[in-house]
C-alpha cells in the first residue's frame, strides 16, 4: 500500500508511522507542525523517524525550492526508513494538497490531522473550524477526486458528550457534544458518511479513548501531572478528583488502526465508525496513584471543580471492533505507564 498519514508529527501519528514502516508500506507523512504545543517535541519525533527538522525547516524558509524532479512539492526523505518521506502543508490548503494526492497516486489515507484539546476550543473556536472542518472537507475532496480505496479519519470518545449509558456505544446517541472540539469531530463522521453515500468512498472514523504513552502530547494528563509532580509542583485534579478515564496505550491503539486500513466498510453507503480505546475505565485517583509509584514522588493535588467542556467519565464498549478486525488491547495500565515515565525521563534528561 502507499498510505498518506496526516498529522505525521502529531503522537499517534508518529507512532503509526514507525509501524506502517514495521509492515513493508511506501508511507508519505504531512503536518503543518503548528505552535499548539511545543514544537521541539514534535521535531524530536520527526527525528527519531529520521525526518530532519533542518531539511524541514530549510524548504519552509526557502519556498522557492519547493520543487523536486519528481513533482512541484520537495519532501524530506528519511534517514531511517527508506520508504518514508514527509512534507510539511498544512490540510486547510487545498491547492497544495491537490498536487500532494496528484503527485503520490497514494491508496489509503489516515487522517490524523486536527486541532486537538476539548479545553482550548473554548479559547480559540476558529481554529477548530479551520482544520477540523475546512481541512477535513479538503481530505474528503482529494480522497474522491484521486479514488483512494479507503479513507480512515480520527474521531473521538468526546462525541458521546455527557453520556450518561456506560460503556459508550457506537449505536449510541451522539447529538448533544459539549464541546465545540466534540462538534467538530462529530461533524467529521457526518460528512464522511455523505461522501461514502454519494461518492462511494469507503471511509472508517475512530473515536479514539484518553490515548497515553512515550511521546504523549504535553496538553493532557499524564504528561501535565508527570511534569509537575517531578518538579513538586501542584497538579490540578478536576471535579475533586471524581472522573474516570478509559486509559489506553499507543501500542493498543496503534495496532487498531493498522488493523482497520485494509478492512473496507461492509454497509451501504460504505462508512463505519468505531470506538477504539481499552474498555477499563480507571478512577483518576488510581491513575494518580500509579504515577506516583512509577516516579516515586507524591504529588501535590489541587483539587477543582469540574471544567467546562469535560465529561465525567469515557468508557468504550469495543465489541464491535474486536469482532470485525479482533482488536483485543492487552497493554496493563501499570505496565503502560511504567513505559511512559521511562521515556519521560530519557527524554527530560
């Protein structure tokens, strides 16, 4: 297969990048490396799949080498893998995209690239809209104008809002979110729906559970809490600390989505949608408590209350996955955490 992963810098997308390589595939690998959170990390990714952030950078400096033989965008060719290149463009614009799909004659697509964090949407709307909305219409158009076999797009658990049926359900009623950020993804499956019925392109949304584990995100909890309880300072623990999460490793999730890229959808029109997380929902307080044990610190806790936009607790019924790709996550929390502070650490240091 030649697959496009957007969001290549991004934590999972990274993640599934270096298993796609594992698997034999020809991979292309875009982001815009946006300054959400830092953008050393997302380098430091990149480099560890030997993408240079030099060569990067050098072609963002200097658009007028933006050409290569082979087409009129240049990529950076990794070190590492022979068979992946990455370019960073950013999905909101279309005309570079459609040299992109015109250049790479790709099969499959997994997009990974969106504004991600349900607390930020509250500060910074339009920035939802233009990459989970216009950049996802703009995935959806090239997927149906260059007839990729199979489109696979991040939704997320944040779609089943203040649910109050556990385990969260696929057949469950999603149309109440609570968070713009949960529009927005809820919207994405709405959209892929319309393009399966009227282009017949098959497409699969993920609602990805509370994903954690080396190369995390710096925006949501483990890392936050890892941060601040190895610096003795105060972690904040919303709703005093009554949430639960369902916790699942990369590994877990990563293997889902490779499982699900040559699984075509069965229904007419041809869009499915999973849940995809560990089906374990964790009290925050134990999380806290494993944490703690792993770094071997107490943390100072500051208990709060309830944040808007949150929910009080994800808990993924995966059933459906599991029979149709036999998705079984078999990464024990303690053990998946033990790995994240190892890396934490290397990397810190």
């Amino acid at each position: 297969m030649k697959i496009l992963v957007t969001g290549a810098a991004g934590f999972i997308g990274f993640h599934l990048v270096e298993a796609l390589m594992k698997e034999g595939h020809e991979v292309v690998g875009i982001d815009n490396i946006n300054d959400y959170y830092d953008i050393n990390l997302k380098y430091a990714r990149l480099n560890e799949s030997g993408i240079s952030r030099t060569e990067v950078e050098n072609l963002d400096c200097h658009p007028e080498f933006e050409s290569s033989d082979e087409g009129t965008l240049a990529y950076v060719r990794s070190t590492k893998h022979e068979k992946y290149q990455f370019l960073k463009i950013d999905i909101t614009d279309l005309p570079k995209m459609e040299n992109l799909f015109e250049e790479q004659n790709f099969s499959h697509v997994v997009n990974l690239a969106a504004q991600a964090g349900v607390r930020y949407s509250l500060e910074n709307p339009h920035a939802y809209v233009q990459s989970n909305v216009v950049g996802f219409v703009n995935i959806l158009e090239c997927c149906r104008h260059y007839k990729i076999e199979h489109l696979i797009y991040a939704s997320s658990s944040s779609v089943y809002g203040a649910n109050s049926k556990i385990p969260f359900s696929e057949d469950d009623r999603v149309d109440h979110p609570v968070s713009l950020y949960a529009a927005t993804k809820k919207s994405n499956e709405l959209m892929a729906y319309t393009y399966s019925h009227l282009y017949e392109l098959p497409t699969t949304g993920l609602r990805f559970f509370t994903v954690y584990g080396p190369w995390g995100r710096p925006d949501m909890a483990p890392m936050l809490f890892a941060n601040a309880i190895t610096k003795g300072e105060p972690i904040k623990v919303f709703n005093n600390g009554d949430m639960k999460r369902d916790f699942t490793y990369i590994d877990d999730i990563v293997e889902g989505v490779v499982r699900c890229i040559s699984v075509l959808p069965k229904n007419d029109p041809k869009a499915e949608v999973f849940n995809i997380g560990n089906s374990k929902p964790v009290d925050l307080m134990d999380f806290i408590s494993i944490m703690e044990t792993s770094l071997e610190k107490i943390a100072q806790k500051n208990f709060m209350p309830m944040q808007d936009g949150d929910v009080k607790c994800t808990y993924a019924n995966t059933e459906y996955l599991s029979s149709t790709v036999n998705y079984m996550p078999n990464t024990d929390l303690v053990d998946g955490v033990t790995k994240f502070i190892t890396w934490f650490k290397n990397y810190k240091n």
